[in-house]
C-alpha cells in the first residue's frame, strides 16, 4: 500500500512493480468506498 496526497488529505492505493523493472502502466479506479476487501480481491 502507497499513499500519496489527494485534496488537502492522505490517500490510500496499490503500486504493482514488474520484477523486472519497467512494464506498462495500468490505473484502476475503485469505488467511492475506497479499498475494501471485495476490490482488493
């Protein structure tokens, strides 16, 4: 888990790293809720 500022507070998100080295970039955007077991999974 990463977190990075986001509109004057603290935001949570996944950072996937190929293991070797540079790939493509994939964002995913979650629902409002946030990072809860189900799109964790």
């Amino acid at each position: 888990m990463v977190e990075f500022p986001a509109n004057g507070t603290t935001a949570g998100g996944y950072l996937a790293v190929p293991d070797g080295g540079r790939g493509p970039g994939v964002v995913v955007l979650q629902e409002w809720w946030g990072l809860v077991p189900q799109i964790k999974g």
